[in-house]
C-alpha cells in the first residue's frame, strides 16, 4: 500500500490473470526490517529494496511470523504513540505480541529465531541455542528432542512444550497444544476405546464415548480434560480466522470521490470522537461517533476495532483542506454537516458541582468568607470586634 500501490493494482486487475488473487498488503515496518541486523542476517547478498519486498510478500502468507522481526513501535500502533511512555508501551506491546504467539502456536522446525523468542519460556539465547541445534542435527523428531537443546532445562521445557508444535512426527499429539505432561491421559483414553490415539484425534464417534469423570484425579480436574478432547478435536489448527481477500473500491484518489459513494474500507484508527478507515484514496477518511451506526454510541471502541474491514458512505468531501467524512449508518444523511443537524459528542463527566458542594468548592452548609454571621454568639463576637476598632 506504498507509493503508487493503488495504480499497481488497478493495473494488475486489468490483466486479468486467471486464478491469480491480487491483494493490497500493508507495508508499515518493511523498510525498517530492510536495514535491520535480522534482514542481513536472513539476506546477506540482496538488496533493502529485495528485503523489504520479501517481508511484505511474508507478512500476507504469515503476518504474525514476520512481524515480529520488526519492533512493534514500527507498525505503527496509534497516532499518539509518540506521546505515552515508552518504556510502558514497548512493555505493553511485547506482552501482546507474547500472547498472540502462544495463542497460535509456533512450528519449532521452521520458526525463526525471534518468533521463538516471544514462547513462554524461551528467551532470545534459548531461541538462538534452538535454531543452532536444528542447523546442526536437523530437524527436530519430537517434542522430547528438545531437552537436548544447550541450556534448555526441565523449567523451560515445561513452559514452552504446549506452545511449540512438531507437524509430521512419530507423536501425533505433538503437532497439538496438549502438554507432553498429558500425553498418557490421551494414551489411557485411546487404549480404553480400544483404538490408537490418531483414530482418537480423527474421529468425533470415539471421542463422544469418552467418559471424563473416569479420568479426573488429583492433579487433573474436569475443566483440563474438557481442554484436552477439544484440542483432538481440532489438533493444531490455526485460531486465526480464515484468509480473506480484500479489494478497495474504484477511487484511486480524493478527487475521484463523490457524496452518497459506498464504499469498503479498513479501519486504521479509533478515537474517542470516531474511527479512521482507509477506503485506498491515500487519506483516510473520518467516521465520525455519531455516524458509526443507528445507534447512540458512547464509547466508539465498541463499534469497530484497528484492522476491521466495514462499508462506508461518502458523506462529505473538503478538497481545499483534504478531508473525508464518511458514515457506517444504513441510511446516512449526504451532504454538508450544517445539513445534517446537531451531532452526538463523545460522552464526558459532568461539568456540574460535586454533590455536597457549592461553586465556591466549600460545604454546602459551610458559609461563603464574605457572608452574615448568624446567631447569638456571632452577634457577641461582631459587638466586640467594632468595640476594639472604636
């Protein structure tokens, strides 16, 4: 999606090439992986340009794999990212790119170092220790082959085994997220039904004659079980979604746009006052809160999310200040914002005095420095006051 992406699209379209998807990929990151130490290790003899275009072309076959070569910050993760703490923010983002490692799984055979690296339970050198191991023997058989990896003890092993998976082994479960730990479980449970733990995994009839109570021990309860018969029933499969190919409309650029257009976009942006979508006029437009559905919305991180694909109409374009206003209602209302009548503000605290208090900030039965004096005693008090000034 860099210089000149759109009219390289349009001009790929057009040849029609049968059987060929062509799909915008977002290049954020790749001319900083180009020059990074990783792309020279990975690529010694090519070019940055050669760099940058294989991670672009890696990243749609594997985003999660490829990116985390590239220091989150470098994506580019808000348009405020520059004003938060760092430290906090690199903390934040590694833990998220942590959890989505795990939550996927990692091929130990073909992983690259810095994806090993975010396993639990692996760091930077264990993973450096892994890559040399596999260069050296070949690829690994099992998941026990790992222990013989330098300075991979029992502690690390127990972490990590569940989140590396080994494709195409003696051990089918190894390419599973059932833990090595639970292995004889599955074992115990195919050798009951009489079957081998690969019928176990391929056939839904077997695994609904498991009876889980027969299992459950001091050590293994119900809800690990339950973990386990639903991790066969879907051994390894990727949690991410399924790959979908996604095409911007006819507008190459904001003069090509006209009120009352749909058309599909990709939100790159959330605000406390509405989203950003790309709809691939190189500048996003603005879905105002008020404009992001049929409904009052209060807090526009409900609605939609960075990445999420959405329609949206053309409701107003400023050419002389280069801005697109754009609605996700079912029918928005076209034209200039004075047309279309007051809009919803993002919802704030009240501006209105504290409960118990007076504008002034002080107790409502405090009285003002500037008020009366009441009662006998401030009677008393105010007589001697004017006494001593007389």
């Amino acid at each position: 999606n860099g210089t000149a992406g759109r009219e390289t699209e349009e001009f790929a379209r057009g040849l029609k090439l049968e059987g060929v998807i062509i799909v915008m990929v977002n290049e954020s990151g790749a001319s900083v992986y180009s020059a990074s130490e990783v792309a020279r290790t990975e690529f010694p003899d090519k070019d940055v340009t050669v760099r940058g275009a294989v991670s672009i072309g890696r990243r749609l076959m594997d985003p999660l794999a490829e990116l985390v070569k590239i220091d989150p910050k470098s994506i580019g993760v808000g348009q405020y990212q520059h004003d938060v703490d760092q430290n906090g923010l690199k903390k934040s983002l590694d833990a998220t790119v942590e959890s989505c490692v795990n939550s996927v799984g990692v091929e130990v055979n073909t992983a690259s170092r810095e994806l090993l690296s975010y396993v639990s339970g692996l760091n930077a050198a264990l993973a450096k220790n892994i890559i040399e191991y596999r260069n050296e023997n070949g690829a690994f058989p099992s998941r026990a082959a790992l222990k013989k990896v330098p300075r991979l003890g029992p502690k690390a092993f127990e972490q990590a085994a569940g989140f590396l998976r080994l494709s195409g082994g003696k051990n089918p479960l190894d390419a599973s997220a059932v833990h090595p730990e639970r292995y004889e479980i599955v074992e115990q449970m195919a050798a009951d039904l009489g079957c081998t733990v690969q019928d176990l995994m391929d056939k839904a009839e077997l695994r609904a004659k498991i009876e889980i109570s027969k299992y459950v021990s001091d050590g293994v309860g119900e809800p690990t079980l339950k973990d386990i018969l639903a991790e066969l029933a879907k051994p390894g499969r990727d949690p991410r979604k399924q790959f979908e190919a996604f095409a911007f409309g006819e507008a190459q650029k904001i003069g090509d746009l006209k009120p009352g257009q749909k058309l599909p976009g990709i939100v790159t942006n959330v605000a406390a006052f509405g989203a950003f979508v790309d709809i691939g006029v190189h500048q996003d437009g603005l879905v105002h809160i008020s404009e992001l559905c049929d409904r009052y919305v209060q807090d526009a991180a409900t609605v939609v999310k960075v990445g999420q694909r959405v329609n949206v109409t053309v409701i107003e374009i400023d050419l002389p200040r280069n801005r697109i206003a754009l609605s996700m209602k079912s029918n928005p209302v076209v034209g200039p914002r004075e047309s279309r009548g007051p809009r919803q503000e993002p919802a704030q605290a009240s501006a209105g005095p504290r409960p118990g208090f007076n504008r002034d900030r002080r107790p409502d039965n405090r009285p003002r420095p500037d008020a009366a004096p009441a009662g006998s005693m401030a009677e008393a008090l105010k007589a001697f006051m004017e006494k001593r000034r007389n």
